[in-house]
C-alpha cells in the first residue's frame, strides 16, 4: 500500500530551548529564511506524502498561520512588481505545499500520547511520523528512504543512526542485525537506557513509517519513561511481533530541540545558501582567526 499521509507531532513544550520558545514553538525557529517546520513538509511532499496532518497545542498557531495564505502580504508583494517576484514565489508556494489539516493535543504526554492523536486522521493505512524539531536534510528525502525500505520489505521502518556511546541515555537504543547496504532488522529497542540497558549505540532518529496498529498499542500500554507514553514502548511491540526494519539514512539532521542543533543548522543551510552562503563564509573565516 503506497504511503499518503505523515503525521508531523509539533506539541510539545520545547523546554531545552527556552526562553526562545516561550511564545514561539520550536518548530517555527528559522533556518536561515524558513521555519524548521517547512523544511519537514518539503521533505514529506518530495516523498510523494500529499496529506499531512500537525499535531500541534495551545500557543503554536504560528504553525498554522505559516502554511495559510496572506492575501494582504501577496497583494502587497505583488505591487511591488519585479523586484519582489521571488519573495511572493515563496511567500505562495509556502501555503500551496501539501494538504495540511491540524489537530491539537490538549496535554503533553508523550510523543506516543500526540500520535494517538491522528487516529483518525490515519486511518487503517500505513503512514509516516515525522518529529516535528528533526530537520533532516539531503539530496535524497529521509521520509521518502523510509518509505522505499517499506515497499521492499513490508515491513515498519524507522530512521537510526549511531549517536556517540555517551549520549544514547538521551535517545532509544536498537537491538539490530544486519539485512543488507544500510538495512538493519531491529529485534528490540529501549526508551532512554540506563546504563547496561543500551543494544546497541544505533538509535531512532526523528522519522518513521508505522502500520496503524500501533494505535491499537498504544491504547493499552502503559505510560512509560519520564512518566509519558512513549512512542518507542509502542514500536517495541511492533518490532517483536511483525518485525522491523532500521534504515541508516543519508543526510545530515539537525535536532532543533536544543540550543546547539539550532545554531548548527543555523550555520551549515546558511554556508550553502545561493543568497547569503558567501557573505557567511567570508565571516566565519574572518570571526575564527580570533576564535
Ligand atoms: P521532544 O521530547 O523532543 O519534545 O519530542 P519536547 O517535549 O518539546 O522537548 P523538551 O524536552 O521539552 O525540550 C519530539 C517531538 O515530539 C513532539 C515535539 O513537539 C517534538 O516535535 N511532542 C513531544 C509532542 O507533539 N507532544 C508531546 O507530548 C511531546
């Protein structure tokens, strides 16, 4: 079954940024000219996804205002003729990207507790998550490798790549082995290891492709670590029971839930921009030889 919809969970309360996220959600953090979020539904509509559905909350309508129109701003850029045709291209093609629809999660309770969330929207189809502050950028989209490791195998897919062996308490250790290329079956996984817990230093990053059972799941699981329903302990069930397959993506992901992500990312789009990549290298040049 061909893949349409993603989910893109955006609720939560982005605390490891703070104070910029007080009254702004992370996902709207710029890269450069375009809110993270943007860069996340180019991806999905590079993939061949056509309906997308943000789960968002109280204090983000930022997020849906971005993908609206704006008559006022396009009447606006339109007068000014020439000279302002890209930015009304932009500004256009901004609120023409995709089938956006929206749902709220009223209390965050969990990345698993916000994909609950899109029951309906999903269906009984399979469809695609993707975090809503993991940028992941690259000639070939992550959603869309995913996707093709879905077609092949039948199986669910989630991105992974190995994180360094002193950080893989902060993220989800995979229990894998090796299929072929960069396709791994995963066997079992754990939310946030304590030490002695981890499998391995592979760990899911940002994007899946899940089988709506996993609404099923997590219905009747419990709440897991730091007291949310946590995604992972749902996938778990799918990995032990139908198997799973983890697909070392290429590209370069950028964790906008935290300060240095942003500016990482900040950085890197910025060298490679047609509009400011020079002026930005020229100074990074110029800044470092007092660094
Ligand atoms: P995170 O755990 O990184 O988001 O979830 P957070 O809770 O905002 O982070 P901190 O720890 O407070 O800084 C990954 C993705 O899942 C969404 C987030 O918006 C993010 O895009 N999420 C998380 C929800 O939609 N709902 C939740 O209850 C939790």
């Amino acid at each position: 079954m061909k893949i349409k919809k993603a989910i893109i969970p955006a609720a939560g309360l982005g605390t490891r940024v703070l104070p910029a996220t007080k009254a702004i959600p992370k996902e709207m953090i710029p890269i450069v000219d375009k809110p993270a979020i943007q860069y996340i539904v180019e991806e999905a509509v590079r993939s061949g996804i056509e309906d997308i559905l943000i789960i968002t909350s109280r204090g983000k309508s930022a997020i849906e205002d971005h993908f609206d129109k704006m008559p006022e701003l396009e009447q606006k850029l339109a007068a000014g003729g020439e000279s302002k045709k890209k930015l009304l291209d932009d500004v256009i093609a901004s609120s023409q990207l995709a089938n956006i629809t929206y749902v709220r999660q009223a209390e965050q309770k969990g990345l698993g507790h916000a994909v609950l969330q899109a029951k309906q929207f999903v269906g009984r189809e399979p469809f695609a998550v993707m975090y809503g502050d993991d940028v992941i950028i690259g000639e070939d989209p992550c959603i869309g490798q995913l996707i093709r490791a879905y077609e092949e195998t039948g199986m669910s897919a989630v991105c992974m790549k190995e994180v360094p062996k002193e950080d893989i308490q902060k993220y989800s250790s995979m229990k894998v082995e090796p299929i072929k290329d960069n396709l791994y079956r995963i066997t079992d996984m754990i939310e946030k290891p304590k030490p002695g817990q981890e499998f391995s230093a592979f760990s899911i990053l940002g994007r899946c492709v899940l089988p709506p059972e996993i609404f099923d799941i997590l219905e009747e699981i419990p709440y897991g670590a730091g007291g949310e329903l946590q995604l992972t302990d749902a996938m778990k069930v799918i990995a032990n029971k139908q198997g799973m397959v983890g697909v070392d993506f290429t590209g370069t992901r950028y964790d906008m839930g935290n300060k240095f992500g942003v500016l990482k990312a900040a950085i890197e789009v910025g060298l490679d921009h047609e509009e400011i990549g020079e002026e930005l290298r020229k100074y990074i040049k110029e800044l470092s030889k007092n660094l």
